[in-house]
C-alpha cells in the first residue's frame, strides 16, 4: 500500500475516534440519547457497511460506510464501559454500605 493509501486509512480513524468521542459526550450530558439508541444506530450502521458500502465500487462508499460503521462500534463501546463503571460503582456503594453496617452493629460501645 502506498503512503497515500496509510494516511488516509490514518485519517478515517481519527475521524471515526472523534465522532465517537463527541457520540460518547453527547450521550453522557445530553438526556435524549439513550444506551438503547446508540446500540441500534450502531447495528444499523455496521449492517449497512457489511451489507453495501463493504462490496460496492465506489471507494468514497466504502470509505464513508467503514468510518460510520467504525465511530458507532466505538461509539457502542464507550457506552457499555460507562454502563461498567456505573455498575462497578453502585457494587462498590453496596460492599462498603454493608461493611459499615458491619461494624455498627458488631462494635460494643468500647470501654466504659
């Protein structure tokens, strides 16, 4: 592949990265887009790619399908490790809740 054909490959990845990245702040401030639209826009998108823009003769619908296909998987991905650490969090919030619970009622008043 010629130098030309690796800088662009460069650039669609960037340009997918930054799609995601907005797409990720986008779902994490914005109260309209839900986890379950982004999963479905992502399915839709890597469907399309595979489906048309992977076999076509055009290499600009190639090119535009791969890089939508690819912002949404990663896209996708942002959200599930969101949803992650959220879960994570609230197991942790449980362990200590309970910890402390613990404690309470097995401390004796010390001494006296």
């Amino acid at each position: 592949m010629n130098g030309g054909g690796r800088k662009w490959m460069t650039t669609r990845v960037k340009i997918a990265f930054a799609i995601a990245f907005a797409e990720g702040i986008l779902v994490w401030v914005g109260p309209g887009v839900s986890r379950i639209t982004v999963a479905a826009v992502a399915v839709a998108f890597i469907a399309l790619h595979f489906a048309w823009g992977k076999n076509s003769s055009r290499r600009i619908v190639r090119e535009v399908t791969w890089v939508a296909a690819a912002s949404q998987s990663l896209a996708l991905i942002l959200v599930i490790l969101a949803w992650l650490v959220k879960v994570v969090a609230l197991v942790l919030a449980v362990v200590l809740a309970v910890l402390a619970l613990l404690f309470l009622f097995t401390d004796r008043g010390g001494k006296r």
